[in-house]
C-alpha cells in the first residue's frame, strides 16, 4: 500500500493548484474503494459473458421448456446470451450439485423446480445443501397439479372417489411418475388430507405412468397441470380438481380440490431460479431486476401461461422465504409416507 507521503507527493506533482489535487486525490480513494468491494464493480459491467442456465432434467419437459422461454427473453435484456445446459440426473440434483459447486459469480444459474423442495427429504445423502449453498434470485411462476381418473371410469367426481376409497380401502390404486416423484406426493398429501388410502403403483416417468392411466390399466392419477389439459381436452381423462388454493386461469372451469370436497388442500408446483451462494449482491440485485421484467414481458407472461404456469416475479427475500415453507411442507409429507431414495 503507497504510503501518505508518497501519494501526496504523487498528486502533487501531477496536480496544479488545491483544486486539482483534491480531484486527483478523490479519483484514486473511490478506485480504491471499487477494487476492495467487488459487489460496486459488478454492478457497472455485468454481465459482460454468456450466462449459463442449467436445468437438471431432459430436453423437451416441461422444466425445459420453461427455462428456454425465459432464458431467451432474459438474455435481451442481459444483453449477454443465457445458454440452458441440460445436466439431468438423480432427480434433478446432479445439476443442482453442479451449480451449488460453481464460481459464485452470478455467471451460473440453476432454473429450479419442486423437485428442489422435495429432494433434501427424500435424498439422505446429497452432496449439497440447497438451503446454505444456493441464492434465491427470483420465483418465476407456480402451477397446479391436477387430479385425474380414466374417462371410462365410473368416478364422476371427487366425491364419489372418496366415498369408493372409504368404502372399500385398498380397492383404488394410483399411477404416479415414481417413488418420491411430485405426482406421487402430492397424491400422498391429498390422501392424507381427505383421510383415505389407496394403493401406489410408480412408474418409471410421468409418460408411462399417463399411458397405462389413460389405457385404464390403473385408474387415477395425479399431474402437473402443463402436462396433462392435452389428455383432457382430448377426452382421454377426465380432471377431478386442481391443487392450487384458487384455479388455474388457464382452465378456469376445473374446481379447486378444496371446491370439490378436500378443505385443506393447497399445493403447487412452481419454477424459480437459484445462483451459487456467496454470488456477489449487484449481481444478484441485477439478475433479479431483470428476471422480474422478463417474467411481465406480456409475451413471455403469455406463454407462460398457455403452458398451464402463472408468472411470478418474486423478490429474491421473498423466494428466499417460499422456498424454506416448501422444503418444510414436503419434508412432512417424504416423513409419513417413509420413502426414501439413494
């Protein structure tokens, strides 16, 4: 570090007059400041490199397609390209794992989902900790599952499929994606909260598990909204009630589980994005303020929807918050069902 004397002696040399070593002087202690404070130099050039997305599932699901849409839009307003990288696995959490190791320097982002939530339950042994090694930047949008049952079926409604599950325990089976899979727990959580058992058939991903639903080899099965209005509208099911606390704007005309007979059940799938904890404050400040444009770009906002999702755009103490009640919610439900993956 120069020492007093010799920066004087510097500026004095450089500088005519009182006024002109002052400004000289001034100058050199705020460049002092920027390069001791990384966060103030972030905040003038970031970015200024391609930002990678990553997106712990495969191409074309609906993670995917969701984090291409507002990636694209994202990367105008960055004017840097935001690249989705594809790095599936283990549920999500070998991506996760990837961006929870990665330079905290807001240059990688994770485009979470609700597998985020439920993973650090239904997996003992992960390598990270959501909770401590990632940053909310901002919730992106949520959407609800929807209860459905073959179109031959002779369940008319949600009542009369609880009525059959009290009536006759263990006489109903559901399809789900898999163990610990969103579509297996929140059926467990609707089972729980309207008081009834049925028999858990898991599958190996939501396709298979939709196919043999839809060939009435099992009857029921519960979804990502996104996913399954094409069943619907084709007639090949028919949806029993949403999850969400009010309905889906998207089909308005679905009832709400609670309308159709379950008080109580309130539960969404939803997407936000997470950065490297330790990522400096102006970037996370920066990303934020972009992502919420992004996500109120009325194009964007409208795709979102047209895939069954309603936008956000979400402070980041705000995902903060939200993410820390969906890790709790879902750890009680991972608990009494007993399942657990390695």
């Amino acid at each position: 570090m120069l020492k007093p004397y010799l920066l004087t002696s510097h500026f004095c040399e450089k500088s005519k007059g009182r006024r002109g070593f002052l400004n000289h002087f001034l100058a050199a202690v705020l460049g002092l400041a920027v390069t001791a404070v990384p966060g103030l130099a972030v905040a003038d050039n970031f970015p200024n490199r391609p930002v990678r997305l990553v997106v712990g599932f495969p191409p074309g699901g609906g993670v995917d397609v969701a984090a291409r849409l507002v990636g694209a839009e994202l990367g105008k307003r960055l004017g840097q390209p935001v690249v989705v990288d594809n790095i599936s696995g283990a549920g999500g959490n070998i991506g996760t794992d990837r961006v929870a190791k990665a330079p905290a320097d807001g240059y990688t982002l994770l485009f979470g989902s609700i597998a985020l939530a439920i993973n650090p339950s239904l997996y003992p042994k992960l390598s990270f900790d959501p909770l401590k090694d990632l940053a909310p930047v901002s919730l992106i949008s949520t959407s609800p599952y929807v209860l459905m049952v073959n179109a031959q079926s002779p369940i008319r409604d949600l009542r009369d499929m609880v009525k059959v599950a009290q009536e006759s325990p263990g006489k109903l089976r559901f399809a789900s994606a898999g163990n610990g899979s969103g579509s297996h727990l929140f059926m467990e959580l609707f089972l729980s909260t309207a008081g009834v058992r049925m028999d858990h058939v898991p599958y190996r991903g939501a396709a298979p598990a939709m196919t043999d639903v839809v060939a009435g080899h099992v009857p029921i099965v519960f979804d990502s909204i996104m996913t399954s209005l094409p069943y619907a509208e084709s007639g090949k099911v028919r949806i029993l009630g949403v999850s969400s606390k009010a309905r889906s704007k998207i089909s308005p005309e679905i009832p709400t589980l609670q309308e159709a007979g379950v008080p109580g059940y309130d539960a969404t799938s939803w997407f936000g994005i997470f950065a490297p904890s330790g990522t400096p404050a102006a970037a996370l400040k920066k990303l934020n303020q972009e992502l919420v444009a992004t996500i109120r770009t009325p194009e964007v906002a409208e795709k979102l929807r047209k895939l069954g999702a309603e936008p956000v755009g979400s402070s980041s103490e705000e995902l903060g918050r939200f993410y820390q009640t969906e890790v709790e919610r879902w750890r009680k439900v991972v608990k009494s069902v007993g399942v657990e993956l390695n």
